[in-house]
C-alpha cells in the first residue's frame, strides 16, 4: 500500500491545541523530556523583549494566521527553492503534517527533536522511542507512523482539553497555524508540516536564533502589516534559581 492510500484510510482530525506555554510543556514533558525544559512566552520581537527570553533558547514555536497572501507568498517560495535549491542539512528532523490540526503536536516534535543532542530524554518515553524508531524513515513515513501511535495521540487530546479558552471541536475549521523555528548546522530553519521541506532561511547559530527568528518574522508583517495576529513561545531551559540569584546581584552591585 503507497503511503497516499494508507493516508486516505487513516485520515483523522485533532483537537487542536491551545498557544500556551504551561500546555504545550506538560505535553511535552509527558512525553518524555527532562522537566529542566519548558516553554516560555515571547512577548515581542523588538531587542528589548527578546532579551527577557530565558537562555538557552533552542527552538521557537510561531502561532500565525493562515491567509491568502500569506499561502501565495508560500507557494512562490516553495516554487523557488525547487527550481533553485537550498542547503538542507541531514541532521534537520523534518515530518509532514497528515492529521487535521495536529500542527501544535508537530510544532513541539520539530522542537524537540532538533534539539536531541542537548534536550534530556526518558530513556522509556515517547520522544526518545520515536526519534529511534523514525530517523531513517522518509518524511512522509514519520507522519504515517505519528499518525498511527495511540500514545501520542491521547496525550495531544489531555492537553487539547487543558487550555483555558474554548475548545473547538475536531472538525471545526481552524485558520491558525503553528510552525517552529530550530537552528541546525549554522542555519535557521523554518519547519511547517503542511510543506514538502525544511525551509532554510539563511544562516544562524544557537547565540542568535531568536533574533534571526525574529527577523524572518518581521519579513512576514512587512508584507501584510494588517495582520498582526501572532503568538511567540521559546523552548528553553528553566533558570536556575541560584544562577537568576547571581544575576539578580550582579545587576545590584553594578547600580
């Protein structure tokens, strides 16, 4: 069977998970990752606000808008850089999106999983099983195999059901998008399930992930300043409480 006709007899539809930091990391953490890691709020792109952000902060998650500008800028995007090529590193860990509004469960796997070689796994959890069982498979295949793993699928609906706003229903239409940013092999890519590829969007490195992020993101507000409907959140790991101390006394004494 293709993975086109195992597609259509397995398709399914989420409920969709809510653009909030305490959800997205009790999920996460119920799958497998370190409780030192959590995800934050990130209140804005300018310096300042990006500064408030806790280091190291090794992926960002976009909640955005899908519009019609904003799909046909995409596809034109997409159109090039198949005409044209780009670097793509092997190490990116890139999965297609084929369940409905599944995109915040696989903004949080992008995440995640990019970010193997400093991110604590559970030897016995679903991330470090996954990442095992998935990382020599095509990007369609990892999206076949997420979609058959129960495991997964039950935590999403747990969490889905946790935020504080509404919750719409599985087949209610759904016109926010998540996506993550990681930095892989000093460049910046753009990882969004609905797409054939990784986007790689020039080069970067761990220092500066949030603002190359936040530069790429400001590229998409100068072409539809209307639209500001936008939500940031950091994967990063929890302050150490003696460390923020320290700082707290350094920024005394230098007063």
């Amino acid at each position: 069977m293709s993975v086109d006709q195992e597609l259509i007899e397995t398709q399914k539809n989420w409920i969709p998970l809510e653009a909030n930091p305490e959800v997205l990391t009790t999920f996460m953490q119920s799958l497998g990752v370190s409780k030192d890691w959590e995800f934050c709020d990130i209140y804005g792109i300018d310096e300042g606000l990006l500064e408030m952000v806790p280091s190291p902060c090794v992926a960002v998650i976009l909640l955005f808008p899908i519009t019609n500008e904003y799909e046909d800028k995409r596809y034109k995007l997409e159109k090039e850089i198949e005409e044209k090529g780009q670097v793509l590193s092997d190490k990116v860990y890139f999965m297609k999106q084929y369940i409905g509004n599944a995109c915040g469960t696989i903004g949080v796997i992008h995440s995640v999983l990019n970010n193997a070689n400093v991110i604590e796994f559970n030897e016995n959890g679903f991330f470090k099983q996954f990442l095992d069982k998935t990382t020599s498979l095509s990007t369609e295949e990892r999206a076949i195999s997420l979609l058959k793993n129960s495991e997964i699928e039950k935590s999403h609906e747990i969490s889905a059901l946790q935020g504080q706003s509404n919750v719409p229903q599985e087949d209610e239409p759904v016109v926010l998008h998540f996506v993550s940013f990681v930095h892989v092999d000093g460049h910046l890519y753009e990882l969004d399930g609905r797409k054939p590829f990784a986007i790689n969007h020039g080069e970067s490195s761990a220092e500066t992930l949030l603002k190359d992020t936040a530069n790429v993101l400001q590229k998409m507000i100068d072409e539809d300043p209307k639209e500001i409907r936008f939500n940031l959140m950091g994967l990063v790991k929890k302050p150490n409480e003696e460390s923020e101390e320290e700082e707290e006394k350094e920024k005394e004494e230098t007063k």
